[in-house]
C-alpha cells in the first residue's frame, strides 16, 4: 500500500511539474497568449503533450482537471506584468467580454482544450495496462468517453488546419488573364525601432507614386477594408498599407508596452517611409492617414517634410481630448433627451474625460452611429466600420481572431498620451501641400476643431472636400469618389 501510494504521489508531482512549467514558459515567451500561426499550432502541440506526459504519470483521470488548472494559475502568475484590457481582470462591460474571449477565451482553446484531451490519453492508456474485469456498464461509458475524445481530437484538427492557412494576398491580373507585368502584390514586414511591422503592398506598377497609409485608432488595421473598398486606388498609386506597432498583425510588437509611445509611432513612420523611399527609388513619397492616423501622420509630416509629396488627411482628428470632451457632453444630451436614464447616470458617475481607464471610455465614446445617426444605406461601408472588413486573406486566421484585442490593447497604451496634443496650438503650419477629405455627417466632436484648425493652417497648398454622404470614414464609405479626387486633384495638383 505504501508503495502504491508512493507511486501515485510522485505521478502526481511530475504530472503537476509538468504542467507548471508549461504555464511559467508560455507566460513568459507569450504573455497575450499565442498571436502568430506559429505559436498558436506550437500552443496546441505543447499542450497536447503535457496533458498525455500528465495523464500518464498521474494514472489517473483527474489529471484533465490537475494539469489545466495548475497550468492556469501559474500561467497568470508569469504574466502579472503585462498590461491591457486582454490580461486585465475580467469586466463584465461589452468591450470587457470581447476582451476576455480574444484574449484568454483563444488562450483557452489552444492551451486547456489539447491538454485535457492529452491527459485523458495518457491516464487513459496507463488505465487500460492495469488488470480488470469490466462490466457492461463500464464498457458502455468508455465507448462514451472514446467516442468524445475522438470528436475532441478531430475538432482539434480541423481548428489546426483553419490556424495554418498562410496568409495572401491576391495578385493584380493583366488583360491576358495572367499577373500584370510590372506589378506588386506582396505581403512583408518592414523593421522600424527594432519591431517588425506588417506592410502589405499593391499597386499596378511599381513605378507609381507611392502612397503609404496608416489607419486610425489608435489600433485600427485596415487591410481589409483597403483591398474591400480601394483596390482602384491601386491603379495609380503603389499603395502601402502599414498595420502600426501593436495592430493587425504587428500585434507581436506591442510588447514591452513601454517602448509603444507617439513617439514611437511618429519614429516608426518616417522609418518606413525611408524604407519605401529606397526600396522604390523616390526621393518623396504621398502619407495619408484615417482618423487616429492623422495625428502621428502630422507630425512625421511636421518633424521631416522632405520625405513627402503631399498628406492627405481623412476623417482629420485635431484634439482628441477637446473631440472626447464634445461626445461625452452629446452623448449625455442625448440619453437625457431620448430617456436612457442608465446611460445617462453612468455617464454622469464617470464625469468628462480624459479617463485613465480605457472602458470608461466605452461609456463615453460607443453610441456614435446612435447619437450622429445618419442613413449610410448607399455606401460602400455599413456601420460595423472596420469591423465589416476582418474576413480577407491577407488575415490569417490568428489575427482574425486578435484584430479586436489588438486594437484595444494599443488604444489602452496610446491613447492617454494623445491628450494633450491640439493641432490648433501644436501644428499651424506645415511645409508640404495637404487634402483633406471629411464627411458632411462627421460627428460635431471631431469636425468642429478640423474646422478651427485649417482655417489658421498655413501651407504651400491647401484644399477640403467633403462627401456629402459620409461620416468619419468617408475613403471606404465612397470609395469611387475619393480614388477620383486622389486622382484627378491630390496627384494632379503635386505633380510637379
């Protein structure tokens, strides 16, 4: 008895070994869980072995429970110093549960599902080498439990082989059926501050100006929404579409979050444009920004205007603290008019922002489409934004399933430190030609200070245009009309 018992007690301890080791490894290398192809399949086939090394030294079925468990726990230890609202102690808000399900729910998949699965093999097999005198009933609930882990495992597969598929992108065909001469369909990456960043490149010739684009956010991709909606703009300009340090699939560089600072991203901009520069051999290139890509856009425009053509900016962000401050006081407004006591008393219980915590933001900042309503039944983009455009190979199925956690993890870093830049004070002047393209329905907070800004705003040329059927998205929302005003004014009017 006491050597059984010895037995039992040392499986139990190297099982649970096993599994803590694990937890601390993944804790350390992939704090944020798996966020590329590779570590999700490496997640999947680690786990799966250790829940079979487990279940086998521990001879027992309550090694599906053990192994997990403790894997979990120190798992959580090891990434205590990651921040973001997908590491953060769960919220029960709506931002706090896509935040629970891309960032620990995938976890959990990948990790917990395999190794549960492994420790029943393996307890299972160490089962089957004892002697016994089944009886029917028996035999019924282990056909049962075989016939569900065969289920399990082939789900598992399947889940595999979705999280293997590479990502692409498609090439830009000639008349004779066949990839255009000349042309550029790539899908790379670009250093820039010691961070590989994902850029993705089509254009018709690669003797086109090109056109790089950085999305909004802070922690917007817009990959999607660029091959979705924009692929004449391909046509005449070799467009890069740069997912920024901690988006998309630069989501792997969002750690240490220490080095993720506008800073950071007025660096990372100017170094991917000299990338461009070189790679394509023009001595100035065209910077377009949406949104919160505006912001950094301006200042690498302000910081070296050398590098650049001209900016066109979009949906044109100004003061982000002075935008917030406006939708807090509409969207109160409104709930009081439209009787939405709840909403109403949060948003009086949270105050004006700026807030240090990013779900306050929630509150504040998510009932746009619902407080600046307008009818977008004619437009190339519907309400979901760049949400309506995860569903491209350019995505592999891991940043698919990230898309929304990245952009949170990175709003929740970047965004504070956007508070106190105001174009109106910081940026009156500038040294190469600007567009700007806004919606006729962009929301008050956003186009009364655009509205105050350029009309100080000095440059060698300057020029506004307003889509009478758009909001704040209005290159995706009608596309065929700004691929033309990108046309026929941006590249017409800097073509000298």
């Amino acid at each position: 008895m006491q050597r059984l018992l010895s037995g039992r007690l040392t499986g139990l301890a190297v099982g649970t070994a096993l599994a803590a080791g694990w937890g601390l490894l993944s804790g350390w290398m992939m704090p944020r869980g798996p966020l590329t192809t590779g570590e999700a399949l490496a997640t999947m086939t680690v786990s799966l072995v250790i829940g079979i090394a487990a279940g086998a030294s521990m001879g027992s079925r309550w090694a599906m429970l053990v192994a997990p468990v403790v894997s979990v726990i120190v798992f959580e230890a090891a990434r205590l110093g990651a921040e973001g609202p997908t590491v953060d102690a769960v919220q029960s808000s709506t931002y706090g549960i896509f935040a629970f399900i891309v960032g620990r729910g995938f976890h959990a998949l990948l990790a917990l599902t395999p190794m549960i699965l492994g420790a029943a093999v393996g307890a299972g097999h160490m089962r089957r080498s004892e002697p016994s005198t089944p009886r029917r009933r028996a035999k019924l609930w282990r056909g049962i439990r075989r016939s569900l882990a065969a289920v399990v495992g082939l789900a598992l597969v399947a889940l595999a082989v979705l999280i293997a598929r590479p990502a692409s992108t498609s090439p830009i065909m000639g008349p004779d059926g066949n990839p255009a001469a000349g042309s550029i369909t790539e899908l790379t990456t670009v250093e820039a501050g010691g961070k590989d960043l994902g850029l993705m490149l089509r254009g018709t010739s690669t003797r086109n100006p090109v056109l790089l684009f950085l999305a909004g956010g802070p922690g917007g991709s817009e990959l999607g929404a660029m091959r979705n909606h924009l692929p004449a703009l391909e046509e005449t300009f070799l467009v890069a579409t740069l997912d920024q340090r901690g988006t998309g699939t630069s989501y792997p560089a969002l750690d240490p979050t220490s080095t993720l600072s506008l800073e950071s991203y007025v660096k990372d901009t100017l170094s991917v444009t000299n990338y461009l520069r070189e790679r394509f051999d023009q001595d100035r290139i065209y910077l377009m920004g949406q949104s919160g890509g505006t912001l950094h856009g301006i200042l690498a425009v302000q910081r070296n205007p050398d590098f650049y053509r001209a900016f066109v900016g979009v949906g044109q962000m100004v003061s982000p603290l002075e935008t917030d401050r406006i939708f807090y006081q509409d969207t109160l407004d409104w709930a009081n008019r439209t009787g939405k006591a709840e909403l109403a008393g949060k948003l009086e219980d949270i105050g004006p922002p700026p807030y240090e915590s990013m779900l306050d933001y929630e509150t504040a900042l998510s009932h746009e489409y619902e407080v600046y309503s307008y009818d977008r039944t004619g437009n190339s983009e519907g309400e979901g934004g760049f949400s309506e455009n995860f569903l491209v190979p350019e995505y592999t199925f891991t940043d698919q399933v990230h898309l929304l956690g990245a952009f949170m993890d990175t709003f929740a870093v970047l965004y504070p430190q956007l508070q106190d830049l105001d174009f109106r004070n910081d940026a009156i002047s500038l040294e190469v030609p600007v567009f700007f393209v806004q919606g006729a329905h962009e929301a008050r907070g956003r186009a009364e200070p655009f509205r105050e800004w350029v009309a100080v705003l000095e440059a060698p040329g300057k020029e506004v245009v307003e889509f009478e059927n758009s909001g704040h998205r209005p290159l995706f929302e009608e596309p065929a009309k700004f691929v033309a005003f990108m046309r026929d004014t941006v590249l017409t009017g800097t073509a000298s």
